[in-house]
C-alpha cells in the first residue's frame, strides 16, 4: 500500500514520519477496538478527511494483515473496504465536491453511503444501525475542536459514538505534505486557490495565494501562513 511505503521510506529525522506513524497507530486502534460494521468513516471530500480516509485504509491493512502491493488499490476497490463511509450532501455543496467523493468512492471501494436529513438525525440512524466510533479529520485548528481528544465520546445531547481524531495535532503543512508524498487525489478546488472548503455561499479563493502579476491563483499546499488557512471562509 503507497501510505504504508512512502511512510516507511521517510528519513526517521522527517517530522512527518512520527506524525504518520502515530496517526496509523491511533487509527489501528480503532480497527483493533471495534469491528468493521461497528465502524464508520465521515468523509466531506475536504483535505483532512482525505487524509485519514488514507490512514485508515493503511491501519486497516496493517492492522488485519492487508497486502502492500502494486494492485492493493484495485484490489481493495473490486472486493469494497470493511468499514461505513457516509457523506452528508447539500444543495450548498461545490460539484467539484461531490464528484471528487463519487470518484474516491468507486476508485477505493468505498461504498460511501449518502446520507438524507439533518446530521443529528443522520447519525443518530448510523448508531441505531450499529455504529459505535467514528472516525474524523479534525485538526485542533479547527473551530470545533476545542475540548477534543484524539478518542472523544459524543458532545451531550448528540447520538452516543466514539469520535477518532488521528490527525488531531497535525498542521496545515502536515495534511499537504502527506497528501503530496502518497500522491493522493484530492479535490481540484484546492489547486484553485481554496485553501479551506464550505458551501459555495460561505467559501472564497484565499486572496493570499493570488499571484498579481499573472492574476491567477496558486495551490493550496503553497500557503505558507498557517494561520491564514480559514481565510476564505465566512
């Protein structure tokens, strides 16, 4: 598996190696507490649930004897993965969005369930039908992340799961700089300028990836001022 490789093939004095070494241990600890049907993936299509959909895929195989060869990837996309991946879809979504998680579904075997409704009443059914855990690709940058921990049960008041945050301590040039060494697809908005990604009514191109001089804009990974990551964002 190319995770698996490009993780083992990074000097062992690159910080990204022990940032990846232990998102894979996190997340095979969920693959080790629960089983398949017990376990689910909430993928947005955005740049950090592209990323633990890779980490999970990794620990997956790693944790239940997967092959790392050439095919795994066609391999694992004929016979579907063991875990539930849902997106929740909305009229407010990029296209670029939705055909980017349709296209990772099929590559990967995904299966990735579409969900209808509001999100609490979407997991509430995802728990009623088995869930117990649920992994997620937030950062402690983001907005809802205060308070996190890396396994974190439900906020009250929500449907009772296990929230898995394996890339929790990562930063912005941490979810780039594995994205690029695995040579991972990811949503063509993010080669556009857009360097955080909502609906189209509350997401703009970051005007500090404009180049002036050329009047068009530069890839997200470009971005230098982690801070400014949200900067196009209402």
């Amino acid at each position: 598996m190319e995770v698996v490789r490009a993780w083992r093939g990074l000097r062992e004095d690159d910080p990204l190696k022990e940032k990846v070494g232990t998102a894979i241990q996190r997340a095979r600890r969920a693959v080790a507490l629960y089983r398949d049907e017990e376990l689910a993936l909430s993928f947005n299509g955005g740049k950090d649930s592209t990323v633990v959909l890779h980490i999970l895929r990794a620990a997956h195989a790693l944790e239940c004897g997967g092959s790392e060869n050439e095919n795994e990837n066609e391999n694992e996309a004929s016979r579907g993965v063991g875990w539930l991946s849902f997106f929740f879809p909305s009229p407010d979504d990029f296209e670029d969005i939705t055909a980017f998680v349709r296209d990772a579904s099929e590559d990967l075997g995904l299966g990735v369930k579409w969900m209808d409704g509001s999100f609490k009443d979407g997991l509430d059914t995802l728990v009623r039908g088995g869930v117990r855990a649920i992994v997620i690709g937030t950062r402690q940058s983001d907005p809802n992340a205060k308070g996190q921990d890396v396994f974190c049960p439900s906020s009250e008041g929500w449907p009772p799961f296990m929230r898995v945050n394996p890339i929790l301590d990562w930063t912005y040039a941490d979810v780039w700089s594995f994205l690029l060494l695995i040579k991972a697809k990811y949503c063509v908005l993010y080669d556009q300028g857009y360097t955080s990604l909502g609906g189209k009514k509350d997401t703009k191109k970051n005007d500090l990836l404009l180049d002036q001089e050329q009047g068009t804009y530069k890839p997200a990974y470009t971005l230098t001022q982690e801070d400014e990551e949200r900067a196009g964002r209402a």
